[in-house]
C-alpha cells in the first residue's frame, strides 16, 4: 500500500476560496490586524504569510510592528486600543514574544470575540464543552483536511502525539467532538510506539524531527504530521519519517505542503467567523 499523500497547498487554495465568497456574499470586508514585537526573520515571515493571504481573500489588514524592547503595559495599552476599534474584527499577536512579556497577559487581554487565534482561555474553555468558539488555526485546518479527504473521524482511534495549549490540547478535543476515542501522548507517556500503532488517526505535534518511525504507523491509518523542524543539514522535516511511513499509511501529509497552509486558510475563516458574530451571525459548534 502506498499512502495517498494529502495536498495541504490545494486544499487550502480552495478553502481561502471559499472564506472570500462567503464574506462577499454575506456583504462584509472582515478586517484583520497583526501585532509583532520585534523584528524575528521567522515571525516577520509567518505574519507576511497571513496578512498576504487576508488581502488575497478581499480582507481588510493591517500589521501593527512594535519595538523589542516594549513593555508589556504599551503591548497591552495597542491590544485595548484594537479592542476597543470597532473597525477590527480580528487581533492575532503573533508569537513568541520577547522575554519581558508574559504571552498569557496578553493572550488574556485580547477581546475573546476578536481572537482569531483562539488562545483566549474563553475560547479553549468553550471548544472544551463544545460550543460555539473561535478554535485554534493548527487543529482547526487539520479537521478540515481529515474531511476533505474524506477520513472517517466519528469512532475511530485517534492518537494525537503533543499537548500544547495551542495544537495537541485543542486537537484532541476537536477529535472528541467529532466522536472520535482520543488518546493524548507526550513526553512521558511510556510506550509511544505502541500508542501509535493503535492509532486509526494520528496527529503528530511534538516539534522532534523524524520521531515517528515507519513501523509506528498503524496499516491504512490517517497519518498527519502539524510538526516543523530543521536538520542539522538545513532540511525542512516534520515529526514523521515521511518516506517510511508512506507504506504503511492510507493518508499522509507532508511537511511542507500539509499542515502549515491550512493553518493559515484557518485563520481566514476564523477571522469571518468572528466579523459575521460581531454582526449578530453566530457561526456553529466547533466540531
Ligand atoms: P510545544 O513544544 O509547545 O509542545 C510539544 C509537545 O510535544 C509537548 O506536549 C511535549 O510533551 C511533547 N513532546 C516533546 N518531545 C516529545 C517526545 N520525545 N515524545 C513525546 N512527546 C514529546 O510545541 P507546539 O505544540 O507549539 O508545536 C509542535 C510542533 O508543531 C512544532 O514542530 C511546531 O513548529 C509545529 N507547529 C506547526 C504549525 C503549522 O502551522 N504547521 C503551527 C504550530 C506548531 P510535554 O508536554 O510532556 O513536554
């Protein structure tokens, strides 16, 4: 068997697509404002990637730079003041932030209406009861690819390598609300292999480069890889040794050209989520 390797670029082309003809004929620019600290290559790429994307889908965006060496009380004072403007719908300040910023103080000072992140413990509580959130980006693009390729979610043995607040928590969560049986690994669980080879579904999100070997993919299961890291010898790779575990794989996806694209197409529905509730349209429950 040979996996069916799952294209995130087309997927997400088609995807932003869609956020822009829904936001044309629901009659509404969303508009999306971006806060980076500091001038990190990494960051100052990522948010050029998703303030191109807003203004490619017909959104209004604005980056806001700021000095490294700002306080967290003037961070804060720009997160109130793109609060309180009722011409952004939403507010994403991209991470990681310097030292002397506590991200939590300002992940918890955005309005969580205006969360397109959906870092806001408002947020992370509601998906948690299933109701009607705005959901982290990375989990919510891969729930969007495990459906557009047509994987069957609802009873299936799903493994979500990582628990990050900001991708394994929320993915796993995200799973169980689409019915799912969900086992959360890290770092000290004690047999990752073994939990692995159980997985019907298996969300790696670890940020080690190549951990999940070929013989811990389970035969036919949906293998999707969130990690992105770099080799000693300057190779983009994910958490999976993709070229081993394509034989055992039904679905696969690469890094790059999985994960990353959705994450950012994610954005764009999050950010029309949130300007369609602040006009009274409340868009449904996250699963
Ligand atoms: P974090 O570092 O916040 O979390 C990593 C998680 O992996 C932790 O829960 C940790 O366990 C677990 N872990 C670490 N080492 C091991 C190990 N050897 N075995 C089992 N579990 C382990 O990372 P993020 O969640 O922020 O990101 C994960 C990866 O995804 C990174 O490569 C990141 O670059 C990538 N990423 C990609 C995105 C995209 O758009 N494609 C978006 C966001 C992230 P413990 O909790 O016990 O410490």
């Amino acid at each position: 068997m040979t996996a069916i390797v799952l294209d995130g670029r087309a997927v997400a082309a088609r995807l932003r697509a869609r956020v822009r003809d829904q936001a044309m004929a629901a009659g509404i620019v969303p508009s999306l404002a971006v806060v980076m600290v500091g001038e990190d290559a990494a960051s100052r790429l990522y948010v050029r990637n998703k303030t191109r994307a807003a203004a490619e889908a017909g959104f209004r965006e604005q980056t806001i730079i700021l000095s490294a060496d700002i306080s967290e009380a003037g961070l804060l004072a720009v997160v109130r003041r793109l609060n309180d403007d009722p011409g952004v719908d939403g507010i994403l300040v991209q991470l990681p932030l310097p030292s002397q910023i506590r991200p939590q103080a300002v992940i918890e000072a955005i309005d969580p209406g205006k969360d397109v992140d959906g870092f806001h413990p408002v947020n992370a509580g509601r998906l948690a009861i299933g109701r009607p959130a705005l959901i982290p980006c990375t989990p919510k693009g891969v729930m969007t690819m495990l459906r557009e390729a047509g994987v069957a979610v609802a009873g299936a043995r799903a493994v979500v390598l990582g628990r990050s607040s900001i991708v394994g928590r929320p993915m796993a969560a995200l799973l169980t609300l689409a019915d799912a049986t969900v086992t959360l690994a890290h770092s000290r669980t004690r047999d990752l292999a073994a939990e692995c080879r159980r997985a019907e579904i298996l969300i790696a999100a670890v940020g080690r480069a190549e951990l999940v070997r070929g013989d811990w993919v389970a035969p036919g299961a949906a293998v999707i890889d969130v990690g992105i890291n770099r080799t000693a010898d300057g190779r983009l790779v994910g958490d999976v040794a993709f070229a081993e575990a394509l034989p055992h794989a039904g679905w696969i996806s690469p890094v790059p050209g999985g994960v990353g694209p959705m994450t950012i197409a994610s954005l764009l529905e999050n950010t029309l989520a949130a300007a369609l509730a602040r006009r009274g349209v409340v868009v449904g429950c996250p699963a």
